[in-house]
C-alpha cells in the first residue's frame, strides 16, 4: 500500500515538471519586454541620407573666384568678350547658368547703359573644381567708333570695366578694362551666354 502510494506520487511529480518544462518553452514575453529577432533580422534601422552629403557642390561664391575679361578682335559690328571663372577656393563649386554683367564707369562703380541681355542658348550647371576655371562668352556692339552701327541710338563713353555677377550671386565683382567704350542710355548692346566647362 505505502509503494502504491509513493509511486503515486512519484509519477504526479514527474507530470508536474514535465507540464512546466513545456509551458516555459512557449511562454509569451511580459509586458515591456520584445521577442529577440529572428534569423537574419535587422535589429537596427539604416539612418537617412544626410542631405549636405548628397554629393551636390554649393554655388560658386564670388569671395571663391577671380574673374578675367579677354577681348576678342572686330568683327561684323561686334566684339566678342570672353569672362573666365577661376575657383580660388578650397572646395568644387558649382557655375549654373548666365552671370549678370555691365559696364561700369565714372570711377565709382555707375553703371553704363543697360545690362546685358541674355542669349537663346541652353546651359547645364557646371563645376570647377578648386584651380579649375569656366568662362562665359559676351557679345558687344562695336561702339569704340562714336555708337557704331547704333548710331545716335548709343551714347559712347569710356568706360571703367565690367560688374559681373556669377550666376546664382548677388555679389558682384569688379574687372577692370582699360580702353573700354560702353554704350549709355537704354539701348540693348551687350548680350550674354552662359557658363560653359
């Protein structure tokens, strides 16, 4: 009777641990806790794109360039002017589009006549690179004559240089021309196209 009674209990104690073993195997996580990741799981998210790090250059600023006027020979009436970018800066820059330029005079910075008006040509941005250089091509009424093929239309006068603003700037720069004879009043005489590589 008593070795009846402990088997009893033996195989009551038994089924008890077994039942508990199974139940922690399958036991949800409580509450605040997280089921650890499966296979091949990502446990973190990917952090997004940082945007100054996109890979675009930022415009050229005008304190990062020296800017150079060459003149071209005569020509059907007209001068062909051609402004050169230089990046004097540390970084690449971005050119995108047409610089605002006019003539200058009276030593003090007044502007001549109107500025130029932009061509029909298409750009794309162009970068340069630190010590690299871009230009622009401008277009001139050949007024060193008294007006040129403007006549009376153009008011001749000397001129100091060029303001120029490189595209996408509202900072100008100075470039002196000696020998320069600009085109007063409001008369189109000077056209430009844009920055090219």
């Amino acid at each position: 009777m008593r070795t009846t009674r402990t088997s009893i209990a033996v195989a009551i104690t038994a089924a008890a641990l077994l039942l508990t073993g199974c139940g922690a195997a399958s036991q949800a996580p409580t509450e605040g806790q997280s089921p650890p990741p499966s296979s091949g799981e990502a446990t973190t998210s990917p952090s997004p794109a940082d945007p100054e790090t996109a890979g675009e250059e930022a415009p050229c600023a005008a304190e990062s360039l020296r800017v150079t006027a060459a003149t071209g020979d005569a020509g059907a009436g007209s001068v062909t002017v051609t402004f050169s970018f230089e990046n004097a800066g540390a970084e690449a820059c971005t050119l995108a589009g047409f610089p605002g330029v006019s003539a200058v005079g009276g030593g003090d910075g007044e502007q001549i006549g109107e500025p130029a008006a932009r061509s029909d040509a298409t750009f794309a941005p162009v970068v340069v690179a630190p010590g690299a250089t871009a230009s622009a091509a401008l277009r001139m009424v050949d007024v060193a004559g008294g007006g040129g093929p403007l006549g009376d239309d153009c008011q001749a006068q000397p001129a100091d240089g060029w303001r120029v603003y490189p595209p996408e700037s509202t900072e100008a720069i100075f470039v002196q021309v000696d020998g320069l004879t600009a085109c007063a009043g409001d008369v189109d005489w000077i056209t430009i196209d844009p920055v090219i590589g």
